[in-house]
C-alpha cells in the first residue's frame, strides 16, 4: 500500500536526482527553507502540498506513486495465506508459473486453453494476491525477487509433491541440454552450509539468464525446469536394515 512517508521518501530521492536543493524547493513552493526541511523530515504532509512538489519537479501524483510502487522490495517468498490462494485453482497455478517466466497475455492464451478474458482475470487475482502489479494493456511487474522460492512445506511445493515429482523424475535425462546426478557422500557438518550456497547461487545464475534472455525471440528460448536439492538422507528402504 503506498503511504504518505513512501510518497515522501521518494519525493526526496527525486530532489537528489533533479540536483534541487530545499532552497531552490523552498523558492518554488513560496515556503521558507525551513519550513521545507520540518516538512519533509517529519514524513507527513497534505496531498495538496504533495502535488505541489511533484509540479515543481515537474512530474505528475500517478508517476509519483508509480515510483512507489517500484521501489517497494520484491518478495522472497509469500505467506501461507497467499500460497494457499494459488493453489486453490489450477489454472490460476499455471497463470502464476507462466508470470514467473515473464510471459505475456498472449503466450499465455496462444500456448494453454484459456480465452483472453479468463487471463485477464487470472492476471487480476494474481495482482490481487500479490504476486504481481497489474498495469495497462495487461501489462504487469512481477513482485518477486530474483531469489524467490514457494515455502519448503507450503501449499504450492505439496501439490508438486504430490502431482508433479513422479512426472518429472520419469524423464530419461538424456539428451545433450539434460542431467540427472545423484551423489552421495559424508562430509562435515560444517562445510554442507557452503555447498547449499553454491546450489544457491546456481538457482540465481539460472533466474537472471531468464531474464536476460527474455529479448530473444521465443523460437530461440526453451523451457526448462532446474530442480536442486541437498538434505541429509537415506533411502528408507535402506534405513529398514540399520541395526
């Protein structure tokens, strides 16, 4: 939600950026300069006198809380509630992987049976939930970070437990653009955080070539699930023979 003290907040960096001193602000307003510096200090101000500053800085109140909107933190990872909301629909799911892969309306629409009014609408829950921020043209900006994960024991990750892994783990993993390993080992405790980190740090390097590869035209991109893991295990068929 934008509030009064994000409007501010970034009103300020937009003085910075327009290299606009309180004076020079103070002058424009008809305001003393201290005045100004009590005013933005203090984090709360009228809307009329909020407009005021976007004239002298010559922007209008919609890009204002646009810039707001943008300078919010991307989520790492939603609430329970959220996923739940998800889940709740199928197709609601396929929208939300599709927007995760900064799909359009039309990819959407040309590649799954859904007309353009039932994307729009699912484009709409999902600005709703909060996964994205709907603008014109059904355009959005995804509010995720680049290191998003669904919750480890969240509702997402137990519908593909439950209906995905079987599918997946049933591919050959053999073609050239493919690969299954299964290593097993004892190693210090210690060192298995760093280890985690390096697979992290993968999952990254993997999230940022999507987006820097979404300007290629789609017959050059193919989709591809990257799924790492580590977990101190053993096979429970293994574990009936333990002493």
């Amino acid at each position: 939600m934008t509030t009064t003290a994000n409007l501010i907040s970034v009103l300020k960096e937009e003085l910075k950026s327009a290299h606009m001193t309180y004076a020079d602000l103070a002058q424009k307003l008809g305001m003393a300069e201290s005045s100004v510096k009590r005013m933005l200090a203090k984090g709360d101000m009228p809307l009329s006198r909020i407009d005021a500053i976007c004239g002298a800085l010559k922007m209008d109140f919609a890009e204002l809380a646009q810039r707001v909107a943008d300078s919010q933190p991307l989520l790492a990872e939603l609430t329970l509630t959220q996923e739940k909301a998800v889940v709740a629909d199928k197709k609601l799911l396929l929208v939300a992987i599709c927007v995760l892969s900064q799909w359009t309306l039309e990819q959407i629409t040309s590649n799954y049976r859904l007309d353009e009014p039932e994307g729009i609408k699912y484009l709409a829950q999902l600005d709703r939930i909060g996964i994205i921020e709907l603008r014109p043209l059904n355009r959005y900006r995804l509010k995720l970070a680049k290191a998003f994960r669904w919750r480890p024991h969240g509702p997402v990750m137990n519908f593909f437990r439950e209906n995905a892994l079987q599918d997946y783990f049933s591919g050959g993993f053999d073609k050239d653009d493919e690969s299954l390993v299964l290593v097993h080992g004892s190693i210090s405790k210690s060192l298995a955080p760093a280890f985690v980190e390096r697979l992290q740090r993968v999952a990254q390097d993997f999230a940022q070539q999507h987006q820097a590869d979404q300007k290629l035209a789609d017959q050059h991109r193919e989709g591809y699930t990257l799924l790492l893991a580590m977990r101190s295990w053993e096979f429970e068929v293994f574990t009936r023979f333990r002493r």
